[in-house]
C-alpha cells in the first residue's frame, strides 16, 4: 500500500498538475508558500549596488555559519554585485514593503531617501532591518533558469521587536499571533 493508498490518510480530491518546463503553474503554485524577503547589497566603484531576494534561507551550515540564495539567470544586476569582496544582507521589517519595491524597481533611483549603513567592507545595509549580515560569496551552483548563491556569515546584528517582511501570494504580509 502507498501512501496514497493508506485509508487512515485523510483524501483530498485535488490532482497533481504536471509542470513540464514549469511556467505559470509552478509559479502560482510555489505563490502559496510564505518567505521572507532580504536585500543583498554592496557599494561598487562608490555607488551602491543591490537586489531583493524571497528566496533568501538561513541556516544552510551553521559551522561555518552560511546563508544562501537563488538568483534568475537574467539578472542585470548580479554580474556587478558579485564582483563586491563583501555583501550586507538585510532582512527586510514588515514596515519595508515599499523599500522593497524600490529597491528591485528597473528605473529611478533605488536608493533614493534609505536609510543605508556601509561597512568598512563596502557592505551595504537597510536601516530598520530586523537581521543584518555582513557575508562573502562561497559558491555558485547552475540550477535551470536560475543560480544558487551560498554566502559564508561573517558577522551578525539583530533588531528585537521589529518582525519580518514576508511575501505570500505575490503581496507583503506581516506575521501575526497564531
């Protein structure tokens, strides 16, 4: 008997839909999982530099502590953001959701009127952050249409009392209460 089969599991009647090359079946379907959002950012030939990302993870190896994301092949913006000897990390507040848009914006300034700390490094980081992590890149691995990016930690600040961005459905929520 599979697990499907098991008559003590409660039945669902939906089906699975097959993904091929994925497309918008895939991308409304991982919609219904939550993350937070982070912005990866450095100051390059002194301007600073950065995306956002909601597939940010903590705790990939916690000896040596590392953190990892994923970016779209496509992106403008990386190929100039990984030349950084270092990367602040910003764990964007529930209160960031328009920093957020500003920041992945294609046109005008997106770092117009932040409030933004630099490391001696050229880590760049977003006041009012909950987390804060200054980071160097480790590796890149190919993963279809896009990059895994795993980045060592090298130092930490977090912000009691101020809770996480978090992305769900294609909108910003903030957490609550159970």
């Amino acid at each position: 008997m599979t697990f499907l089969e098991n008559e003590t599991t409660a039945r669902d009647d939906r089906e699975l839909a097959a993904v091929g090359e994925g497309g918008e079946v895939v991308r409304r379907a991982f919609a219904n999982f939550p993350s937070g959002v982070a912005a990866l950012c450095a100051h390059i030939e002194g301007e600073p530099v950065g995306i956002v990302a909601s597939s940010f993870a903590v705790g990939v190896s916690f000896s040596p502590p590392m953190v990892l994301f994923s970016v779209h092949n496509d992106s403008a913006t990386w190929p100039v953001l990984r030349q950084a000897k270092n990367i602040g990390i910003s764990v964007l507040g529930d209160e960031h959701g328009p920093i957020c848009r500003q920041l992945a914006s294609k046109t005008g300034d997106r770092f117009g009127g932040l409030d933004l700390t630099v490391t001696h490094t050229g880590a760049v980081l977003i006041g009012g952050s909950p987390l804060w992590i200054e980071s160097k890149i480790v590796s890149e691995t190919p993963a279809g249409d896009h990059t895994i990016i795993v980045l060592q930690v090298l130092s930490v600040n977090s912000q009691d009392g101020v809770d996480p961005l978090i992305f769900h459905k294609s909108s910003f929520r903030q957490l609550q209460p159970a």
